[in-house]
C-alpha cells in the first residue's frame, strides 16, 4: 500500500494533462488560457478514457465549446468558475440537456429549467460539459460506469459518473447527490475528494427527491481548493477560505461506529494510521464519543428512507411499474411502502433527538476520523458498495468529506472519511488540507 | 358576526349541491352514484362559479371524466379518495396537465411526471379535475382568482386557486403549498379548512420548491373528515381517525404571538370568543408559554426564505430575469441575493434550537388557539394578505390547521388557526373537530 502523493497526477487511465478548477481559473484570469482551450483539453481527456469509463450519459460538447467561446469573447467581471468543465449527475435537472434520473422511462426528456444548483454555477461562469451517470432514481441498479483506476471494479453509486469522470481528469469538478452514501463512497472510489454538505446548505431545487428528508447535493473534485470554489458558486461569492489550521490545534475523534468490523483490514489501517500520524503532528486524538446519536439510528434511517422513497416514485409506480428494476421494486420501494406511517414518525423523532446529541458530541470535537467506505471498490459492476459508513453522517445531516489518501495493494483508492458538526463545513473544509498535507508528509 | 353552522352549506356563490369528498366515496360505496355523476357534478358548479371566480389555471374536464368512467367500469377495491374530484395548485407537478409554477415564462409546460402527492392521490382514486392558480412562483404576484365570498376582495395567497375552489364548492379538496402562509391564509379568506402538516409529512417530491426549509404540501377541504380522506392517501392508507377527545379532556394555550396589535378587532374577539367557548365546555385555557421560541424568528425567517428563494430561482434569474414581476425580484429575491451565507448559517441554527423549544412548551399543551390572518380577506386582489399569524408554524415546522368557524360583518369568512407540536398531526386534527362543534353549539 502506498499514499497516494498527489492526486491530481494523472490517473492510471489518464495520462494526460487534468487541470483543477482553481488551475483553469487561475489560468484564464492570468491570460495563459481560454475557456475554450480548456474546454477542448477535456475534451482531449474524454476521447481518450470515456470509451473505458463510460462516465457520461449525455455528452453536449458542442454546447459546451460554443459556450465558452462566449465566455472568452464576454467582457464581464469573470465568476468563480469562469471556464471551469462541470459534469452534473443525470438526477439534476438542466434546460438544455436531457434528464433521465438514470431510468430508462425519462431517456431523451428535457425539463423545462435547470435545478438551482447547475444554474448557480452557469451564474459562476461554470461550463456543463455533460450529464453524469446516474444509478437508476439514484437507488441501487447500476449503470453502465466503470471505475477509472480498474474498470473490472464498479465507481460506487449512486453518483457513478461524477465520481468516475472526476476521477478520470475528464472534469475538475462535478456535482453529486447523496442519500445515504452516493457522493462520499463513489468519490472514494474512484480517488477524489467527495464532499457532502451540511444538509440543505446547497439548494435542491431541480433535484429528484429520492429521499426528501436525507437528499444532499455533493461536490466531486481532485483538491479543496475546488471544493471551495463550488461552495462560493453555490452559496455566497463572498465566502473565505478558512486558513488549515495546524496540527496541534486539532481535536480529533476516531470514530469506529458500530459498523467497524464491516471495514476491510486496509480500511482499518488507513483510519488508525491518520490518526497516528495527526497525533505526532501534534493533534490530541481520542475515541469519539457520539453521546448516544447512533442509538436505533440504522433502522430510523431504513424507516425513513423506505418509507418517502417510495412515495417519491409513487408515479413511476403508478404508471411504469414494470420498467423499474427488480432491486428497486423488491427492495427500497417495497420496504417502503411496508412501512407505517406512525414508524415513519417515530424514526422522524428519533433522529431529531439524535441530531441534537451529536450538536452536543461534536462541542469539544473539531471532526472525526471514519471509513470512507468498508474498503477499496469492490470488483464488478452489478454491486455500487456498502453504504454503511455513510449513513449516520446524512441521516444525521453533518457534513463529511472522503479525502484520496492510499491505495491498497490492488492500487485501489481508499478513502479517509471526516465528519464534523452541522453548519461547520468551512472548519472541516479547511481541516482536510491538514489532513491531506499530514498524510502525505 | 355570525358563527358559521354549516361551512359545507352551499356558499354565497354556489346555490348547487357541494358533496364532501367523505359524501362522494360513501355514496358511491353504497352504489347511490358514480364516479362519473361526482364529476359531472361539480362540473356544473365549475360553470355556474368559474366565470367570477377564476380558480384553475387549467381545466381537464374531459380527462376527468374519462378517468371517472374509467373506474365505474373497473373491479378493483376503492381507493380512500374513490372517485373524488381534485385539485392541484399549479407548482405542482402533473404528467398531463400543464404546470407553470404561477409564471408567463412555463405557460404550457407539460412535466414529465407527477408530483408523489398527485400520483398518490391518482393511487387512492382520486380524480385530477385540473390545476389551480398560482401566485408567480408561490410568492406575492397574484394571478386572476377572486375570493368566492365577495369577488372584490383577495381569495389569498400563494395557493389562491385551491382555496377558492374548494370554497366555491367546485371541487371537494385541492392541495396547496405553504412556505409562509400559503395554505392557511387562503384557506381562511376563502372559508374552508386549510390544513398545513408537520413540515416533511406530505412527499414534496415534483413541487416546485419556494424556500426548501420551509416548503410544506398543505390540503384545502371542507370538514375534518375529508382532511382525514387526504392524509390517508398521502400518507398511509391504514391511518385511523381519532375520535373527538372531549373539551374537558384538553389543555389550550392562547397564543398571541408577538404580532397581536396586528390582528384586527374582529379577530381578536374571535380568538377570545373561542378561548371561552372552550372553556365553558370544561377544557383548561391559559397563555400559551412558548418557552424562547419566538426569540428572533422572524429575522431567521426572512433570513433563510430569502437565502433559499432567491437560489431556488437561479434559473430565472439567469434566462428570464425580464419575465419576473417587480414584487418578486425586489422583494424576496433582491433580500435573498443580499443575505450571506453566515447569515444563513446563523439563522438556520435560530431555528434548530427554537424547534426544540417549541416542542418542550408543547409537553404540556394539546393545541394553541391562534388567528389565522390579521383579519378577513383584503379588498382588491392586488395584495393576497399578510402571513404574520402563519410564519411561527411554518418555520418551526409544526402542524396547523384553519377552522371556518364564523363571518364578519361583512359577510367574509374568519379563519381561527390551532397549531400543535411536531408531528402530532392525528392529535391536531381530532382535536379540530372538538373546536368546530363547540363553536357551532
């Protein structure tokens, strides 16, 4: 196993130039390139690993060149993401590109305007390079990606395609959605930075809900410097980048959750080898102690999920039944509609109540160190991977972040998961530039 | 003033039989009608009503009753909302039926698939009699519909048309949707029952959002009863009414708000009237404490209304800037594209921690006694009315429920307003039907 030294090298698909966002921008602002000449060097990427990944169900190239001829001939103030290639999972609405939410029913449909978040980063000066592969409505049936580093491995899910488009250096940036772990798993996958949001903090609107109560847009990218660059397209311009804070001025938690033995012996050793090392950079490292937030907190979330999932597709059942696949009807839709509404509302108090406990948890804790994912991508492409180690940390609305750290000895990436608490994600943002720097010392 | 006896009486407008949804699904149990007379029915009401009133957006009379005669024909069990007419506010997404979200910019836009709680009710039996206006993206530009009670005044707003359909008599129940006050409002102007859920209850999968943090599917009806028939299709169809509790048996608060000056005298003497009503027949009525809860709400309302608003529309904003009415982009959207996002942040945490407050001043309450807008619907349609009285529940996410329980000297309906705690729905609405009758005794 080796530490990954820099994850925006070339893939090992890729060996090809793979800018991040904040490179392009920078570059543009500088004069050393065009929006068009980084559109075209995507491109380049795209027509060199996509027959390999299949990371994208719509590809709207022409578009996308047109759009940033616009942009270099624009005399406006330049956006946060002036010329920067964005891929947006095929669950996010967009006006001028087809929406499918990964189901056959809706391919080639177009809705009418784009979700908030694809305009925001349009606003930004951001370019839509295309539509991302999505699992089937954002569940478990999968499409056809491939995971970048060993396309014998799936990408994760359900953000299949962002992930594994980041991943590949065919975008420096691409949104995702998570419901229980499709934007930290898949990312950790595939060897980048995935970033789950505080809950409701990037809009969802033009999102297709799948669980209204847990869904979550999420950021793929190669650096945390990229993933500040989306939260100011997405949020507020104005927004800083925290300063990373040094080693000794942390308080960290190992937190193993109850789901610890579900982690690979590799997925073990990367979470205690960064603790380790973040504790002779100086950090107090401790087991966390979740103040009962974890208590009847997997079959809260089951409830919940099953239970608005499937009224979320209560059309598609209603009018095309027989199109979804047998995972989705047999497993969350039929859960779901099993579920009684008066244990829908029992879960729905419980995580309230958890919430508040980990507000408490996290008061002495600056963020958590815990598994990405059980271990590496599993092998094949039918099974998206466990979302265990995801679910508290959606169920529970905190933002979390995989950071690309080590691959095993496959070469796989593992990811290094952070957690901290609701509303603190400019602090854990700016914590994984400590960890990233601490892990590759 | 008047106590109302009988809100299902034909109204001032429509001297025709108006049946109840409960009236509807009994009668046709009983085989005493078919879903095809139900819809031909309220039909007529429609044209006799519909030139004054202007309450739909779209019509879908043929579809309905095609739809209708297609379940007389049919030999599956009945839904809970067998052969009912409904309708739905036009942010409310509908297969086929257009849905333009209020605004000039989607006239004619056809979703591709229904919203959860349309396609829920269709499950149930329900019957999509067509689309209900608007306000211009569930905010304050009005669309053309009166108020059935006096067509000079305000029907209310953001869900004008569904209020003034169900109080028109032309159909049973329409949803609607309640950011601030858009259900309760309009349904107290326009003199029917106007139900707001716990925040999260009805799937708001395919709505439109306003404000994601405070965006809530809502039910207009005209008894207790059919808000019954609704949430069972919503929600669970094994869901059970409980029974009336008795006045002796229930603890209310009269809760002013920090808004009281703003009621007028009329509504004001109607709070009271019914604080001692309630205690004449035996229940403990005191000031309600709500324990901190109000403590800079209002600031966090506008605070996260405007943050979300003004991203939800980025599309817009983007693309059809010039289509927006002045009251939208210079209110809600200019406040919201002011807000930062510590701002937000900041707000978002005021709500938290008042929602728990909010729950523990319930522990010992069944329900508050509220107004549910400062007075009778305004003259002139210009203004659908002030939300003051509607933005505590809706922020802090607990149900409320509008009674119309009596007319001013006017002649127009006055909406009491209960709210209880968080997810006590059942207990809410039983207890409404304690109120109603003392109120009418």
């Amino acid at each position: 196993m080796t530490n990954i030294p820099n994850i925006t090298s070339p893939t090992a698909f890729a060996d090809v130039p793979a800018r991040t966002a904040t490179e392009i921008t920078q570059a543009i602002a500088a004069g050393k390139l065009t929006a068009s000449a980084a559109v075209a060097e995507v491109l380049r990427v795209v027509a060199q690993v996509e027959p390999s990944v299949h990371a994208w169900i719509h590809l709207a190239a022409d578009n996308a060149l047109a759009h940033a001829r616009a942009l270099d001939q624009a005399n406006d103030e330049h956006g946060v993401l002036n010329g920067v290639p964005l891929g947006f999972k095929d669950n996010i609405d967009t006006f001028d590109m087809p929406t499918a939410y990964g189901s056959s029913i809706y391919t080639g449909k177009t809705p009418s305007r784009d979700a908030a978040s694809v305009a925001l980063m349009r606003i930004a000066g951001g370019i839509a390079l295309g539509k991302t592969v999505s699992t089937e409505f954002a569940h478990r049936h999968p499409g056809a990606t491939a995971n970048p580093w060993n396309p014998a491995h799936t990408p994760g899910g359900s953000s299949s395609g962002s992930a594994a488009a980041v991943g590949a250096g065919m975008v420096p940036i691409a949104l995702g959605t998570q419901t229980t772990g499709s934007v930290i798993r898949p990312a950790a996958y595939c060897g980048v930075l995935g970033y789950k949001p505080t809950y409701a903090d990037i809009n969802v609107a033009g999102v297709l809900p799948n669980t209204p109560s847990f869904d979550t847009v999420g950021v793929m990218a190669r650096c945390v410097d990229d993933l500040l660059l989306a939260r100011r397209a997405l949020l507020d311009s104005s927004i800083e980048s925290l300063p990373a804070p040094q080693a000794n001025q942390l308080r960290i938690g190992i937190c193993r959750t109850p789901f610890w033995d579900a982690a690979s012996a590799d997925m073990q050793a990367l979470v205690m080898d960064a603790a380790t090392a973040l504790e002779h950079a100086g950090a107090k490292v401790f087991d966390f102690d979740e103040a009962g937030a974890f208590v009847d907190l997997e079959s809260a979330n089951l409830a919940v999920s099953g239970y608005e999932f499937a009224r979320t597709l209560a059309h598609e059942r209603l009018h095309a039944y027989d199109q979804l696949s047998p995972i989705l009807r047999d497993g969350r839709m039929a859960d779901g509609l099993r579920d009684k509404y008066a244990d829908y509302v029992s879960a729905q108090r419980t995580l309230a109540q958890a919430r508040m406990r980990l507000d408490s948890a996290f008061a002495n804790v600056d963020f958590i160190l815990t598994p990405a994912a059980p271990g590496a991508a599993p092998a094949g492409l039918d099974f998206t991977g466990s979302a265990t180690f995801n679910m508290p940390w959606t169920s529970l609305h905190t933002p979390a972040v995989t950071l690309p750290v080590r691959r095993d000895s496959a070469g796989l990436p593992l990811g290094l998961q952070i957690a901290g608490a609701r509303y603190a994600d400019a602090q854990l943002l700016s914590a994984a530039r400590t960890v990233m720097a601490t892990m590759r010392s």
